[in-house]
C-alpha cells in the first residue's frame, strides 16, 4: 500500500497496475525487502502487516523529500532532460486530457481532491486543432510527410 500514516484515510490509496505487473513487481520487491530487512536488523522500522510497496531504507513510510531525491536520481541515471516532481505530475495530467480520459478517471489518478481542480487545469489543454497538429507532427517525425 502506498500511505503516509500521517495523513486522513481518503489519501491512503492502493496503487492500481495491471495484474500481471503488479504480481512481478511484487514477488521482486518481497524479494528485496527480505533482504533490506534482514541488512537494517534492528534499525528496521516497518511492521510485516504494512506491506509498503516502496519505502525508506529503514523500512519506514516514504517521506516526500525522500520521495524527491529519489526521483531526482532516478531521471539523473536516465539519462533524460532534468524535470521535478511536479512537471511529471503536470505532464501526465496533461497526455491524460490529450488521449480524452474520463476527468474523473484523470481526477483519481492525480489524486485532486475536487473535480473542478482538474478541470480548470487540464479541460483546455487539447483542443481538436491542437490533436489535428500533433497528429501530422507525429508523421512527419515517423517519416509520413503529409500531402497539403
């Protein structure tokens, strides 16, 4: 379960993924937290009914500056153009409304806690011009010069 004790119920949410990802992703990271378990001893802090699909190294709840180090390194090791937290989170709302999910769906996903949060962000990003544009883009980069 991805949580943060410190926070109301509603933000402890299951992160959802295909079954058959969630499943490799799970046996691997068992698989990791036994032997992160073992290495921490006694500094080890989770109990074995939280089932944390990521943690500290110390078995703890990820704190958010933790969460951004980490992601930093990550897209550092990427290889990628340097982006924070916030513009992936910014992005991926933004493809959510280009390939028309469901507000709702895109709402859930970004964990808004009101609707009209993501509707005033993302509602007008993508018109049928802008899809139109990306589209003959798109062929243009994959080789497919579009006839005018």
């Amino acid at each position: 379960m991805c949580s943060r004790s410190s926070r109301p119920a509603p933000h402890r949410r299951r992160c959802r993924c295909r079954p058959s990802a969630s499943k490799h992703w799970r046996a691997d990271r068992q698989y990791l937290q036994e032997l992160e378990r073992r290495a921490g001893g006694e500094e080890w802090k989770q109990a074995p009914e939280a089932d944390l699909f990521l943690s500290e190294r110390n078995g703890g709840p990820i704190k958010p500056r933790g969460f951004s180090l980490t992601f930093e390194r990550l897209v550092a090791r990427s290889g990628v153009r340097r982006i924070t937290v916030r513009l992936a989170r910014h992005t991926c709302g933004t493809l959510l409304a280009f390939l028309k999910v469901h507000p709702k769906v895109a709402q859930a996903i970004l964990r808004h806690s009101q609707i009209s949060m993501t509707m005033d962000i993302y509602t007008h990003v993508v018109d049928e011009d802008q899809r139109a544009a990306a589209a003959r883009l798109a062929d243009l980069l994959t080789g497919q010069i579009p006839d005018n």
